[in-house]
C-alpha cells in the first residue's frame, strides 16, 4: 500500500472512532510533496491543506498515523496555524507541538506517537522535558504561551539553546505555511461550533474539548477592545522627571519615579445558572484579556467565593467555586476596596441590579442575555448549547 493509499484509507476509518478528527480534516486540500519528508499543515487565503510525504506515511503504523493527524488537526483548532506568532519562532514551535502532544490520548494499538530510530518518542513530549532537573515543574496540558516563557526561562538560567532541549528542540511536523488568517480563523470556529451543537466528538476526551471550546473564544478581537476600553487606563510605572537626576548620567537625562500602576480586576460569575461550558469560554476569555493586560481575577456566586489575586498565566484547566445564586454586591465591594480602575463581569446577568462602582465596568456575557443595568459597555460571545 502507497503512502497516499494509506492516508486515504485512514481518512475514512476515522469516522468509526474519531469523528472529531475526521470532521476537520474534511476540510482540507491533501497533496504530496516529498521535500517536506514529514507531514504539515498549512493556511492560505482561508483554505487549509494538508502536506504529506508518502514515504513517511507509508513508514507509520495505522496507530501511529492516527496520532500524526490528530496532532495536525489540533494545531488548526487551537488556532497555532493562523495567529500564534513568537518572538523565536523556532522555540515557537516546540512550544506549540508540546501544547499539542499532551492533548492526544495515547493508546496502545489505537493511537501511538511515532518513534526515533533510537527507540524514543519522535517529536515534543513534557514526559521527556521533566527527566531533567532544570525542567522538573512543567506542567502538563497547557498552553503554547506557558512552554514558550517556560523554556525561555529556564534555558537562559542554564544556558542552553534548542539542541540542548529533549529531541534536540525538534518538531514532528512541518510547520512552514503558517501566518496570520482571519478568514481561516472563522472557519476554524464555526466547524468547532458546528462539532460542539451536534456532538459529533467522537472519542476525543472531555478536558481536551473543553481546551478546544477555550479556544475559540480566544479568537475574539482583544486588541480592539483593550485598545478602546482598557488602552487610555493603563499606566506604566514609572515616569520622566527633571526633579530627579537619572543615576548614570546626572541631569543630562531625566530620571523616573514611581508611580501607582492601575489595577483591573475580573470576576467571573460561578452560580448555577453558569453552565461548565460557559465556564470553559469565561476561561477562554481570561486568558484572551491576559495577553495585553495585568489583571486581577475573583470568583462569585451570591458572596465572594474567591478574594482577588492576580492572575499570572494562561490557563487551560482552572477550578471554579460556588454554584450557588448571584449576587453583584461582592464584586462592587471588591472594586472599592481593591481601587480598581476598572472591572470586567463574566456572568449571565441574571441577579438584581447592583450600585455602579467609581471604575470602568465591562460586561461580558452571552448571547441572548443583557446586563441589569444600563451603564458599562457590553462585550457578547456566542453561548455553546
């Protein structure tokens, strides 16, 4: 059986289990191409294609080919392929294959990562990154952006570059053909919500479903909104002065002072009236406002279920407390006594109406719901049913 055999062959297997994976490959343009001498996909112009060497197909078990495609497919979901852009690229990729590889449920027989020739794992693993000392705290199942600053951390404190990481920092896959893609986005989007409302997963396990559905929130324009609502609030910490002398060049510079930095809290509503899949696209949201703010986050049903705390990192998995009514109160209580600039909701809105804080509020709820009030601005994402 030839390489493109094969894949075709495996393609329509698919469906029986992997109904998820099946779905969004049914979307792409397959073809060929033995200089790529791996596998890849790519975007271009809103249309996805998958890159194939027939002779590194040919050479995979069906197991292992199931693996391959299923981490082709998570890297079009999570969005990887049209706006995760980094600083170093190359260390952008490992990143991005170790977000990908926790995802995918190993299985004997059924779905196994491919091998080196030397017996190990074939690509990015966090099992392989945690044997070294220097590496020991990664987490497992996180995101892209926490491998990048976690690497980049801890490689410059030892001094290492990418061939000093597991697999010498390589990836399984090819990742040329990747670059920003709005229309790709949608698209990745509304077949997500097409999978979601008809329940066409198949066997994909629910932590990761959650993580896909976190996702795609994600993809709201937060560039926008922090530009027009949190944009003119935040303030550095330190300015100029002529009162004060810079320290290495006296008064030919000016020197800086403290400042006190704004400080934006958000309070995400855990009642029962929030359903664990709106807590997954509150989380979505959270970790979307993260990459352009410092936040402070608080969770809240009808009391304060957990006092503010800054909110550090993306997250793909977070424990939520509460499940009791609403009540607004404590997050306006919080606000004063935090002296907040500004206060973003994540709720249904569904509670009396509260008394409006001295900060900037921003609701952010789903479709089909409205604030019980008519101050602050509204953002709507879409509810999953």
């Amino acid at each position: 059986m030839t390489g493109k055999e094969k894949l075709d062959w495996m393609l329509r297997f698919l469906i029986v289990r992997w109904r998820f994976i099946h779905r969004i490959l049914g979307m792409m343009t397959k073809y060929p191409n033995k200089n790529v001498k791996t596998i890849g996909v790519g975007v271009a112009a809103g249309a996805f294609h998958l890159v194939y060497d027939e002779e590194f197909i040919a050479g995979l078990t069906d197991a292992q080919l199931t693996y391959v495609l299923y981490h082709e497919i998570l890297h079009l979901v999570l969005h990887h392929c049209t706006h995760r852009k980094f600083p170093d690229q190359k260390l952008g990729n490992v990143a991005q294959d170790l977000a990908v590889n926790e995802l995918i449920p190993v299985e004997n027989g059924s779905c196994e990562p491919p091998l080196n020739p030397n017996g190990s794992l074939l690509g990015q693993h966090v099992s392989d990154y945690v044997k070294q000392a220097e590496f020991k705290e990664m987490k497992a199942k996180q995101t892209a952006e926490y491998y990048y600053d976690f690497i980049l951390k801890h490689a410059k404190k030892i001094k290492i570059t990418l061939k000093g990481l597991p697999n010498d920092g390589k990836t399984q896959d090819n990742h040329e053909g990747w670059g920003e893609d709005e229309i790709a986005d949608i698209r990745i989007k509304a077949e997500v919500d097409a999978i979601q409302k008809q329940a066409l997963w198949g066997d994909v396990p629910a932590d990761t479903r959650e993580i896909i559905l976190a996702a795609q929130v994600r993809r709201y324009n937060w560039r926008s909104m922090v530009k027009q609502f949190f944009g003119a609030m935040v303030t550095p910490g330190h300015e100029a002065t002529r009162r004060r002398p810079n320290r290495r060049l006296g008064y030919l510079l000016p020197g800086s002072k403290h400042v006190r930095v704004d400080k934006h809290l958000v309070a995400i509503d855990t009642s029962g009236s929030i359903s664990p899949e709106l807590l997954t696209q509150f989380l979505g949201v959270i970790n979307g406002m993260l990459d352009y703010l410092d936040i402070d986050l608080m969770q809240f049903d009808c009391a304060t279920q957990e006092e503010p705390k800054p909110f550090g990192q993306h997250r793909k998995q977070f424990e939520f407390k509460g499940r009791g009514g609403t009540d607004f109160t404590p997050v306006m209580e919080a606000v004063v006594k935090g002296r907040y600039r500004s206060v973003s909701i994540l709720t249904d809105g569904q509670a009396g109406a509260p008394q409006k804080p001295n900060a900037q509020v921003l609701w952010v709820m789903p479709e089909g719901c409205t604030p019980p009030v008519d101050w602050g601005r509204v953002v709507t994402i879409e509810k999953y049913v």
